[in-house]
C-alpha cells in the first residue's frame, strides 16, 4: 500500500465533518504533486510537518508529557467516560 492509498482510505472511513490532523515527517514521500493535489483538494485536512533540524518523537514525547502533567494528573476522573470528557 502507498502513501496515497493510505490516505484515502483513512478518508473513506472518517466523517465529513471531522477534521484530520496529519502530523508527518519531511520524507519526499510525502511532498509530492499528486499528495499536494489530493490534500489540497480536501481542506478538511490539516498537514502537520516535523522541523527537519530535531527528533520528530522527542517532540511528540514532549507534548504527551505535558498533556499529563497539565491535564490527565491534575483531574479527578471516575470513569473512562469522566476522562474523555
């Protein structure tokens, strides 16, 4: 399966009124017409890219922790439905 492919198929199965975040790296995979075409055409779509110059995970560590510290550690939460709202 190619880059495009797995993008239409997440297409297929979200709701049209929902908005896709994308967060990808820099790979040229990702930055080709026919992506640029496709996404341009769906501005539901949202492209995230990483910074070239640092670790795209360390990043993305970075924001889960904070997300925990700020939100997740300081709730009171008595159910998983308590915590997803």
């Amino acid at each position: 399966m190619g880059f495009l492919d797995f993008l239409k198929r997440i297409d297929a199965e979200m709701p049209d009124d929902l908005d896709v975040h994308l967060v990808l790296d820099n790979y040229a995979t990702h930055k080709t017409t026919t992506i640029k075409t496709w996404l341009a055409r769906r501005l539901h779509w949202h492209v995230h890219f990483t910074p070239t110059s640092t670790s795209w995970i360390n990043q993305v560590e970075r924001w889960f922790a904070e997300l925990t510290r700020k939100q997740l550690r300081r709730g009171v939460h008595r159910s998983t439905t308590a915590l997803e709202a």
